[in-house]
C-alpha cells in the first residue's frame, strides 16, 4: 500500500499515527509531508526530500520572449533559494496570471506580477487556495509571533538577524533581546523565515507578498514603494515603509512611530521630517536597500521623540551636530558605515543606552563617551579601537557599561577596572587572542574546536562561562578545574557528540554550583567519587537518542546536589524514543542520592522515588483508587435510585393523569347525553302543539 499523509502540524500527531501504522518490509510506503521544520528534523531515520523546481529552459522556448520572462519570474518566486519549491504557488499564479492575460497586453505582465501580488494577493480568486493554505500557517502563531513577522516586512530586502531581534525590541513587541532571539527562532522552524550566512536572513517571495497584505489588511504598515501603488488610506499611519521621493501627506504623519527609508536613494531631502513629530525609530541602513545615503539631514533635529537611529552599512561619514538635540534618544547604530570619529558632543545624549561602533574606521573612543549616565551596551567588534581607558571622572565608563563586544583578534585591546562589567560576549575566530581583564560572566560566541588559548591566559578568573565545543580534550577539562578559581557557573554545549563519556572526577571545580550540559545524545557527562563538591544544581538539554543499558551517570557522587532539571529541546517531548529512556536513568540514580533532590522535566516536578517508598506509593494509590471507586458506586446507586424515583412519580401522574382524562370524558359524554335529550323534548313539544292547532307537520 501507499500512504500519504498530508500537512503534519503536530509532532504528537504524526508520533499517534506513526505508532498505529504496521512495522514490517512489505514494500508499502508512507509518505509524511509538514511544513514544521522541526518535525521533519525529528524525523531523521527516515528519508527527507526538499521539494526543488526544475525549470526548463527548451520548455520555455515555445512562448514568446514576454511570456518567458514572467514564467521564469513566477519560478523564480515559488523556487527563491533557499527556500523549498511550493507547487500550489506555482499553480494559483499560473491560474490568475492565464486569468488576467485576456484583459491585458504585454506590456502589463511585469505591472501584474508585482501589482497583483502585492495588492490584490488576498482578493485574487485564483489565490485564493494559496491564501487559505497561508492563513492556516498564519493564525496558527501565537500573537506575539504574528506581530513580529509582519515587521519583518517593513524592509522588502534581505535583513540582519541582530539588527531584527532589537529593532523588535524597540518597537516594544518583545521585553529583551533574549526573547525576541527565541522568537526568531521559531519563526525559522516554522519555515516563515531563512536564515542565510549565518547573520542574516530572507523572507520567501510568496510569504512576503501575503505578508505585505496582512500588514495592509490590519493598517500594520504603510507601504510608499517605487513599484507598487501608495497602500495605505488610513487617517494615521504609524509604520511607514518609504521607498520612492513621494510621501504621503503630511497630516497624515504626525502620529507616526517608525519610519524605514528604502530604496537606492542617495540623499534624503524629499524626506519632511519636521512632519513625523512622535516618530520613535528611523531607520535607513543596508537591509532596506539605503546603501548610497552619504549624509544625514539637519533637520533630523526635529524629531524630538527618536529614540532609535540606525544608519548601519551606509556610507555615511560624518555625524550632523543637529543629533546631539536628540535627547530622548537610546540607541545610536552607526556600525559598518565610514565614519572615522565620535564627536565629542556625544555627552549630551544622556539618554543613550545602546552605542553600536562596530566595523568602522574609528579608532578611538572619546573619553566625553564615560559621562554617558544610561549607557548599558557598547559594541566596538570589527572597529579600529585599541584602548579603552577608564578616566578618573565620578562616571568613567567603566562603572557604566554592562554589556562589551569585541572582536577577537583586536589584538591589545587594553582595560582597567571591569570588575562592574556584567557581560563580555567576544566574537571570535578559531586561535585568536584577545587580551581583556577579568568580568563576571563570559560568553563566548561562536563555535569552537576547544577552549581558546586567549580564555586560557586572560579570563582565568571569570565567574560564570558560557562556551560552545566541538570537542573537550583532557586539557581544557583539567584547565576548567583547576586553573579558573573563582568558576561558579559553567555550561557546556557540544557541538559533535563526544566518543567516549566525560569523566568528571575529583580535584577542580571547587566553588563550582550551577552546571548545565547541552549536547544532542545523553551519554556525554560522568561523575566520579568527589566530582563538583559544592554543585547544587545540575541540568541538562538533550534532543533525541538511545541510552546505553550499562550508561551509568553517577549523580550519587554529588555530594551538595539539590536540584536535577531535564529539558529537552522544544521539537521534542519528554516521552520520545531516547529522551524518555535518558528521563528513567536521571530518577534512578536520584533516587539513590542520600539527599532530598528535586528533579524537574521540563518545567514539571516529577515523583522521585527511594527504595521502599514505591511499595507505599503502589499501596497509597491503590487505596485511593479504592475510595474513588466505592464513591463512584454509591453514586450510580444514587442516581439509579433518584431516576427509579422519577419513574415512579412519571407513572403515578400518568395514572391520574389518565384517570382525570377518563371522568373528564364521562363527565363530557353526560352533558353530551343530556343536551340530546333537552332536544329531543323540545321537538316533541313542537310536534304536539302543531297538532293540536290543526296546522301541517314541517
């Protein structure tokens, strides 16, 4: 047989009827399609195929050069790498391109591929099927999702990944970065989004048009585009995409909050800034396509409200002095643009929590920049900035920043007094060194094949490290024991599944007390006598697998552990193949622990047991199931008895009922009798008197 199951949403749907389906080499087939990244993910012992549009060049041939053109165009868009082929796109533009060829020449067809779509994608009839296939995908997202992806459209090109999860943030869609990341995230699962090279990412053609629509549908965003009609009709426009010299009227601005320059424009003039009066976020940068703006506007001055400017990749090189009025201004984005100096005049925005340098030519940092009162975030990666110096002023910036990016391989870069310094996230390449005084917590971004040399000699004394492994040699494991001292929180995440088990044993780790391990397989950590003396909580994030049966992961020899917390990654329950046997090995050996330890299983307390205390258990609930069914039979009595009474009660007043009905029928029958005989007496009289005065009978 041939089975074909259609649009998985549900990873315990397909896990339901995957079970009832017979397991034998019969031949048969069965073919699973979704559109969840994540659950074709999960199915990886079966085979997977990306859909793929094969365009045939001899096949286009026969049709004139027009028809050629927008055929290879309507392939292009259902087929835009990196993204699977959709043959239902192919399809429904097909249909309502062949629909409306009839009532225009050649010279429309380009006019309709991109009008039709962006436009009338939702009205379209011959869409209609793609819209609903869409739709379901759509309101399928929780609100906050929903918001965030029709943002995305706000810019039509490709985007920076840390440039979205913030401007999220600034738009006040989501509370903090760490968030709006985790939005993306599954976003990408859910194939509405693609990353690409790493930082950045796409929108599929067919997703975005319907997108742009939603977006104009709900008055979301206000679309000004060169190659499209003005979209929006609204009194009040709060989002606008601009990307033509032509602006909408000016009244129609006042209540604008984020305003996106697109397009190839190379100055800004035709912009009337002075009309966006409570305008929050502008944004001109290279993922709405702004790349030839070489000045900012004096008049940007007027937008007293700005609280977000960001003008990355452009080839600005200087910043107007006008910015410095700004004084509601938060974040300052200039990175990959050719400005070579901060201004001194920087010190007045006092509000300005969030300075983004990286890239640029600049080689210094003013030391006017330490009297910023907000500053949380600075980003230097990739600039020219060898010194930070720490001033002697009563707000050095030392004292200020929480958050520092570097580029590892800045070479000497030089620090003083950090000990306030909360995050230090280094952007690193493999070997390089990056020399910076001790922080409290490190996170090194990026992959690594093992732990840096320049975390080795100049990040010994961290508190907390966040780091990310191809493999841990015995080295790096006895350098994180006993050459970091003051190591409080560790978390560990492997990127390719070690050969052999990690043998954690005695000596090292001693103030060590949070330890977290991410790795796809569980069979990746052991514990030896003595190992982490002072650990109390203890997790772990794994994905899918076996154990072994003879894996034994020694949590017993944890002498302070208080707490053990599984979780397992979103795409996958916790009563999967693998997890759900890694879950029984974790109770098992918490269960022999001398301690009282609480294991959490995704977010949920589960029942540890210790010898003797699942005979009790067995026998509590066994007990209970007793009662519970003892209730459960007096109730039925209960209610066979009430309806037993009802009964009764139904039949009595049915018996008077019909006995009320019976002398109500006599009682009727003897007037009826009676009325008759009254008649009949009359007749009689009536005959009687006519005979009596000689006069005929009727």
């Amino acid at each position: 047989y041939l089975v074909i199951i259609d649009d998985i949403w549900r990873w315990e749907e397909w896990e339901v009827i995957r079970k009832a389906l017979p397991k034998d080499n019969l031949g048969c087939k069965i073919i699973m399609t979704t559109r969840v990244r994540s659950i074709a993910e999960k199915c990886e012992t079966e085979q997977r195929a990306a859909m793929r549009l094969s365009k045939s060049v001899e096949g286009l041939s026969t049709f004139s050069y027009e028809i050629a053109d927008l055929s290879t165009e309507i392939a292009d868009m259902c087929d835009s790498p990196p993204f699977d082929f959709c043959p239902l796109a192919v399809i429904c533009l097909s249909s309502a391109w062949a629909e409306s060829h009839h009532v225009q020449g050649d010279d429309e067809e380009f006019y309709w591929a991109r009008h039709v779509l962006y436009d009338g994608f939702l009205i379209t009839p011959s869409l209609k099927p793609l819209v609903q296939s869409l739709c379901l995908g759509f309101d399928d997202l929780p609100v906050q999702l929903r918001t965030c992806l029709l943002y995305c459209t706000i810019c039509p090109s490709m985007g920076y990944t840390g440039g979205l999860v913030r401007k999220w943030v600034a738009e006040g869609f989501v509370s903090q970065v760490e968030i709006a990341e985790a939005y993306f995230d599954k976003l990408v699962s859910r194939n509405l989004l693609e990353r690409e090279q790493d930082f950045y990412y796409l929108i599929h053609p067919i997703i975005l048009a319907f997108l742009v629509c939603k977006a104009k549908e709900d008055n979301f965003i206000a679309y000004h585009w060169g190659d499209m009609p003005n979209s929006s009709h609204a009194k009040q426009i709060r989002r606008l995409s601009l990307g033509t010299d032509r602006c909408p009227d000016e009244d129609v601005l006042s209540h604008t909050r984020s305003l996106v320059v697109c397009g190839k424009q190379s100055q800004l003039d035709g912009v009337p800034f002075k009309a966006f009066k409570k305008l929050r976020v502008l944004q001109i940068d290279e993922s709405s396509g702004c790349t030839n703006v070489t000045e900012l506007p004096t008049c940007i001055e007027k937008l007293q409200s700005l609280k977000n400017l960001y003008v990355q990749y452009t080839k600005v090189k200087e910043l107007p002095r006008e910015i410095k009025n700004l004084e509601r201004l938060e974040t300052l984005d200039v990175s990959g643009t050719e400005v070579t100096e901060l201004p001194t005049w920087i010190e007045k925005l006092q509000s300005l929590k969030t300075l983004n340098v990286s890239w640029t030519p600049v080689t210094e940092l003013p030391k006017e920049i330490g009297k910023l009162q907000h500053l949380r975030t600075l980003d230097i990666s990739g600039s020219k900035v060898r010194e930070i110096s720490c001033s002697k002023d009563p707000n050095p910036l030392s004292v200020q920043v929480e958050k520092l990016m570097l580029q590892s391989g800045c070479e000497d870069v030089i620090m003083s007094q950090r000990d306030d310094l909360s995050i230090l996230i280094l952007f690193n390449h493999f070997g390089s060194k990056c020399e910076v005084l001790p922080v409290r917590m490190l996170r090194v971004a990026g992959r690594h094949m093992k732990v840096p040399q320049w975390v080795k000699q100049d990040l010994c004394n961290v508190c907390s490290l966040d780091i990310r492994l191809c493999k841990l040699v015995h080295e790096d494991l006895e350098f994180l024991k006993t050459q970091m001292p003051n190591l409080q929180a560790l978390q560990l995440r492997f990127e390719v599944l070690p050969r052999e088990p990690v043998a954690i044993t005695d000596g090292g780790f001693s103030k060590l007390e949070t330890f977290y391990v991410d790795c796809r397989l569980p069979r990746v950590i052991t514990f030896g006598e003595g190992a982490m003396p002072k650990l109390k909580h203890l997790e772990f994030k794994f994905y899918t697998g076996t154990v072994s049966q003879d894996y034994y992961m020694g949590i017993k020899h944890l002498d302070s552990l208080e707490k053990v917390v599984f979780r397992c990654s979103g795409y996958y329950r916790s009563d999967s193949p693998g997890i759900r046997e890694a879950i029984d090995v974790l109770r098992n050996e918490v269960a022999e622990h001398p301690n009282m330890i609480t294991l959490w299983v995704n977010n949920m307390e589960c029942k540890v047991f210790r010898s003797g205390e699942f005979e009790e258990w067995e026998k509590e609930i066994e007990k209970r199931e007793k009662e519970v069914e003892k209730k459960r039979k007096q109730k039925r009595i209960e209610e066979r008895l009430r309806l037993s009474t009802a009964a009764e009660g139904r039949a009595q007043r049915d018996k008077n009922n019909a006995r009320a009905g019976i002398e109500k029928e006599i009682q009727e029958r003897k007037r009826n009798l009676e009325i008759r005989v009254q008649r009949l007496a009359v007749t009689e009289h009536y005959y009687n008197f006519l005979s009596k005065s000689g006069l005929p009978s009727p």
